[in-house]
C-alpha cells in the first residue's frame, strides 16, 4: 500500500455507490422531462390581441394553430393596424407556450434553470 495508507476500499465504493444514484435520478429526471414536454407540445395555448379582434391558438411546439380575425376588424384603409394586431396575438401566443413549458419544466427540475433545455 506504501503512500496510499489508510486507504480503504470501501470509502471509495461509497462513492461511487453515491455516484450511480445521482446517476440514475439524473436519467429518471431526463426521462420524466421528455415526457412532460411531449405532453405539453400536444396541449394548446389562446392569446388575442386588439380587444379580442385577433384570436390565435398555439400549441406548445409554437406552431399556430389557428387563427381568427372579427369581420370588424378588417378595414381596407387600415391594413397595418391589423397586420400589428395579428402580430401582437401570435407574439402573445408564442410567449404563453413557452411560459407553459418553462413551468412544466420548472415542476420537473425545482425550478432550477437548465441552459439548452427547452
């Protein structure tokens, strides 16, 4: 054993024991995280803009899912208040799909912020 006294085996069987359980809620973690995220890919957020003159429906993949403009909104003399309408309701709908997934994700993790997660 020469340098190495009082080294114990045992110690460092301990630790690596430590080691393979961080190891294994890590991957039960990383697995409960994909399935939390398919799942909120599938659901569907609403957003509206202008009084409720623009509706959009956005998955949480922040695909558009639908679209809808009130008759009255539409006024040939004002195209771009419209066009700022339609921007503003899928803006909305973007940032609620990704509120949705980060707090999905954040009961997943203890709220603990993961670079590149999402």
């Amino acid at each position: 054993m020469g340098k190495y006294k009082g080294f114990s085996g045992s110690g460092m069987n301990q630790k690596q024991s430590n080691m393979n359980n961080v190891i294994k809620q890590a991957q039960k973690m990383q697995e409960e995280m994909e399935r939390v995220q398919k799942e909120t890919e599938e659901k569907t957020v609403e957003a509206s803009a202008g009084g409720g003159a623009v509706k959009v429906v956005v998955s949480g993949k922040k695909e558009l899912v639908s679209l809808k403009i009130d008759p009255e909104a539409v006024d040939p003399e004002d195209v771009e208040t419209l066009e700022d309408m339609i921007s503003a309701a899928v803006n909305e709908g973007i940032k609620k799909a990704d509120d949705m997934m980060a707090e999905k994700m954040g009961e997943i993790t203890g709220g603990i912020n993961i670079p590149g997660l999402f």
